[in-house]
C-alpha cells in the first residue's frame, strides 16, 4: 500500500473539515451536511476499492478461483 493514499484520505479530511467550518459560520447548516456526507462517501469509495485489489491479490497469490 502507497503512503500517497493515505495523504489523499488526509487531504480530503482537512479539506471537507474546513468547508464545513466555513459553511457553518456562514449559516449554511444543511449545506456543510451535504459536504460532510460527500467527503465520507469519496473516501469509503476509495476504501472500497483499495479492499476489492487486496481480495483480488489475495485470490491470485492462493491461486483461489
């Protein structure tokens, strides 16, 4: 696993926290939710497919059909 993942999944925490913060103080609850929401949604999926290539390697390196 590359540590760049790992800096990417930081990245788009800070990010999302920042907006978030902002879109409060603007008054903007309902929107700073939505933000929230789709950072969770873009890290899982990134998660997701980091999972579906450590299954698909671990069924290659068993040779598992």
């Amino acid at each position: 696993m590359n540590v760049d993942v790992i800096f990417k999944i930081a990245a788009i925490g800070i990010v999302i926290t920042v907006l978030n913060q902002v879109l409060i103080k603007a008054g903007r609850e309902e929107q700073a939710t939505f933000i929230t929401l789709v950072g969770v949604v873009v890290v899982l999926t990134m998660v997701i497919n980091l999972v579906t290539n450590l299954f698909d390697t671990v069924k290659t390196m068993f040779q598992l059909y």
